[in-house]
C-alpha cells in the first residue's frame, strides 16, 4: 500500500443511517466505512476507521496516528464545535488533516457555524452525505501523491 490514512469517526456517528436520516442520511455508519476501506484499495491505501464519542479517544488516536499514518480524515461531530483540546490534537501531529460533515453544517444552527477544529485542518468538506469522505479521501491522497 502507498498510503496509510486513518479515518476518525466521532460522537454519535456509530448512529448514521438511525439518527435522523433526513439530515445525515440513511446509510448505516458501517457501509460508509465499508465503502471508505473499499475505496483505500483502490488508490493502493490502507484505511483504518476509529469510533469514539469520547474526546479523549478522539486525541488518543489522532497522537497514536503520527506513528503510522500520511494523514487523517475526521469527523468530530458535535466536538467541532467546542473541542478546543481536539483542535490542539490536530495541530500537534504535524500530518494533514481533512475534517468533514455529512450534512452542510452551514445551513443548520448558528452554532455549527463555528467550527473550532477545522481551522487546524487541511480542508473542510461539508454538505455531500457520505460522499464528503470519499471526496476527503480522494484529496488526502493527491495531496499525499504530490
């Protein structure tokens, strides 16, 4: 494999495809990440998927990927918003980092306007369902390849 890219799914996304299907979709968490692995292979890259609605597993996981990852895919969920310390996490390992949203965060409540974590982020994918991983992905390796 060329790359290795580590995809971090945060608090309440093991409930895609249960929780509110008209705003995150009805896909099932397990066929995104199903499809993201499935993908990897194609573009010769392994990917790993992590779940937690902690936030410290969230910043575990993003300090134990600088010793084997090219670069991360998050989801931080509600966190993205308010996690300061998950913010900190990502600038600290020094690898690129591509956050996403299923649904367009924009167009929600005014408090998902403010996203705390993306500001340290590569980029910031929003609004495509679950199709805003691939795109991530995707991204993640031309940049890689570059």
């Amino acid at each position: 494999m060329k790359h290795k890219i580590l995809i971090i799914q945060g608090p309440n996304l093991n409930l895609v495809g249960i929780r509110e299907p008209g705003i995150y979709g009805d896909m099932p968490i397990t066929e995104i990440n199903q499809r993201l692995i499935s993908l990897g292979s194609e573009l010769d890259t392994e990917v790993r998927v992590f779940h937690s609605n902690s936030e410290g597993g969230i910043i575990d996981e993003l300090q134990n990927a600088m010793d084997w990852a090219d670069g991360v895919v998050i989801n931080p969920g509600g966190y993205s918003h308010t996690s300061v310390a998950i913010r900190d996490a990502i600038a600290a390992i020094k690898l690129p980092v591509i956050e996403v949203h299923l649904s367009n965060i924009h167009s929600r409540e005014g408090f998902r306007n403010n996203v705390v974590t993306g500001a340290k982020c590569q980029a910031l994918i929003v609004g495509f369902g679950w199709r805003s991983y691939s795109l991530a992905l995707r991204g993640l390796i031309e940049q890689l390849d570059q």
